[in-house]
C-alpha cells in the first residue's frame, strides 16, 4: 500500500509598507486573517497564514513592511522581524505596487539579494493601471533590479491571477510532511486576532489622524457558555491621542468597539461582549522592553 506523497513550505510576503501584502494573503487563504487598511504600517507582527490544499500545505509568512526609516525601536523591530524571516523560508513572494519604485523598494530589493532564496515578484494592484502597454517595459525595468523567477501581475483586492500565482508558488513547496492539521488557518491565538482586530477599527477611524503609537492589549478573554467577554485596552503616548481616540462624547470609541465586536464575531462564530478602554502608556513605541511586554518581540 502506497502512501500520497506530501509537500510542505514557507513563502514569505515581503515589500515596503502599504503594497498590498495582507490583502494578498487574505484572499489567497479565503479568509481575512491579516488586518488591512490603506495606511503604513498596519502590519506590524510576523503571522503565519497556513492553506493546505490536497496533499500541499503552504505556510505564508505575513511580515511588517520593511522600513528604511529605523528611527524608532518599533521600526527597528520590525525590519528585524522580517529580515529574520526571508532567511528560512522555500520562497519569498516580493510585492510591488503597479508602476511605483521607491527607495523602500530598492532596500528590499538589496535585502533580498543577500539571500538565496527565490524571489516571485507580484506586481500588484494592475487593475488600476490604465495603459496596459506601458506594463512590459516596467516588467523590464524590475527584472534589472530584482533577481526574480518569476515577474506576475495580479491584483490582490478583484483576485485577478492569483490562481498563475498560486501554481507557480506551488511548484517550489518541497516534499515533507505536513506541519499542521489540515484545517488549520494560523498559528497566531484567538486573543491575538482579537487584538488585530481592535487596532485595524482605530487605523480606519482615524484617517489622517491616525496616531502611530496606538497599540491594543487584551486583559481579558474569556469564554462562558456562548458569550465571549473581551476586555480591550487601547495604549497610546500622548493625552492628545487619548482625545482622538474617544472622540467627542465618546461617539469615536463606540464606533470602533461595535466595528471590532463584529468582525470578532465573525471570526469566533460566537457572541462577543467587548469592553474598550484607552490608556497612555508614554514612549512605549520606542522602548524595547515595551515592545517586548506588548509582543512585538516573541518572533
């Protein structure tokens, strides 16, 4: 009796920050497990997003934007945390925004050639690029700056090639045993989600407002019967973005709370009773141990 031969991998999701990497990833599981929005730095931990199809499990690495700014320790972290794990992966998925080449680009661009992993790069959102011709010339262009396998243009967000993307990704999955079961989605917990969740509400509050050193810790979950009791603490650095948090009459923090509870609903398939508070805790973006009490530093 033969067994079904396995294959299994790591593929790293990698680019500056705001090109698209969590909307990939979210529509190539078929579920939202990364928080998005159209602001910088929405992603700021590592999160594995694992799809096992048949008898091939691809473990997707979901990393912070690479920033060329390391002024601050949550940066400097970051940038760690995603150098850390291009060097351990089978394959690392490099994305670009349509026509857009900035120094950011160029930094990942030098990351990635220290390394010798193979490099895809997905030049994406190319549903809004209006000339297609002007398409292949820019393919050119990045094949000089890229040492690249393959060059796909897709867009993450209407789903257009994600299928040639998928096939190509699967034929450099090695042969191995599956690490995980097979319905399993993330490595990542529940409260951590949770967690995620809450921060993308204020990230797509606030706008232009949008305080960076905003941070969400959970202080309780838990679960009784079919109601799960969240407790939700909003961590900023200034009274001022205290302020903008509650917003006037508390009418911004309530719109960000029934938001949140909505989408971790959805996501607990369970009742959820959330209860936010917001705090300052001052200069923790750019104090390591902060960093490493509020988990930006257990990758």
């Amino acid at each position: 009796m033969t067994t079904e031969q396995t294959y299994c991998g790591y593929v790293a999701i990698v680019g500056r920050p705001n090109v698209g990497k969590s909307t990939l990833l979210n529509h190539i599981l078929g579920q939202k497990l990364c928080i998005t929005s159209r602001k910088p730095q929405t992603t700021r931990h590592t999160l594995l997003g694992i799809k096992t199809k048949d008898n091939i499990q691809v473990i997707f690495v979901d990393t912070p934007g690479i920033h060329t700014n390391q002024e601050r320790a949550i940066n400097r972290v970051m940038n760690r945390s995603a150098a850390s794990v291009i060097a351990d992966v089978d394959l690392v998925i490099f994305v670009v925004d349509r026509f857009e080449w900035s120094e950011a680009d160029e930094y990942v661009a030098k990351y990635l050639s220290n390394n010798q992993v193979p490099v895809i790069v997905a030049v994406n959102k190319v549903d809004m690029i209006e000339d297609k011709d002007a398409l292949l010339p820019h393919l050119k262009f990045l094949a000089s700056k890229v040492n690249a396998a393959e060059f796909i243009p897709l867009s993450a967000l209407r789903k257009t090639n994600l299928d040639e993307l998928e096939a190509k990704i699967q034929t450099y999955i090695p042969q191995k045993m599956h690490l995980y079961p097979e319905d399993q989605i993330t490595d990542r917990s529940e409260r951590f989600l949770a967690a995620e969740i809450v921060r993308e509400k204020i990230t797509r509050q606030l706008g232009a407002e949008v305080p960076y050193q905003v941070t969400v810790e959970i202080e309780q979950f838990r679960v009784e019967g079919k109601m799960t009791y969240i407790d939700a603490l909003i961590l900023v650095e200034r009274d001022g973005q205290k302020k903008i948090i509650i917003g006037t009459k508390g009418e911004r923090i309530k719109k960000i709370g029934e938001q949140a509870r909505a989408d971790i609903e959805s996501l607990l398939d369970s009742k959820v009773m959330l209860r936010t508070w917001v705090k300052i805790r001052s200069g923790w973006s750019d104090d390591e141990r902060a960093l490493r009490s509020l988990g930006y530093m257990d990758e």
